[in-house]
C-alpha cells in the first residue's frame, strides 16, 4: 500500500491537510502580513542573514531593508 518500506506523511495524508490549513490561512490574510510572514521566515531560516533572505525572496538588499522598516522587522 506504501511505496518503499518507510510509512510517510504523505501516506498518511497529513500533507494535503497541512497544506489545506495553510491554503485558508493564506486567503484570510492580507498581502501586506502575508508578505511579512514571508520575510519573517526567511530572516529566520537564513540566521537573519539579511542578503541571503533578500536572494530566496527574490528582493535587492535594499528592497528588503525598505519592507523591514515598513513591517516594523528591524
């Protein structure tokens, strides 16, 4: 029933539900906080290293010091 010989989330369909709650999460907000949970996570992911969150989110370093001030992140 599985492929492979290891049970996965996605065998388990937590994936899609995941996945559906993030899908309505996303249209309840605006673009402006989605946008700052966007920048948020890259910050975080990246150790808060400023240029490579600015390259994943595909921003200048300027473009993204502007969304900092203008989200209250800095």
């Amino acid at each position: 029933m599985i492929s492979g010989g290891m049970i996965t989330a996605f065998d388990l369909g937590l994936r899609a539900s995941r996945e559906v709650k993030l899908s309505a999460q996303l249209e309840e907000m605006s673009l402006e906080e989605v946008e700052r949970v966007l920048i948020h996570k890259a910050l975080a992911r990246f150790g808060g290293n400023a240029n490579r969150a600015a390259e994943a989110l595909g921003l200048s370093r300027s473009a993204l010091y502007r969304r900092l001030q203008k989200y209250g992140l800095s």
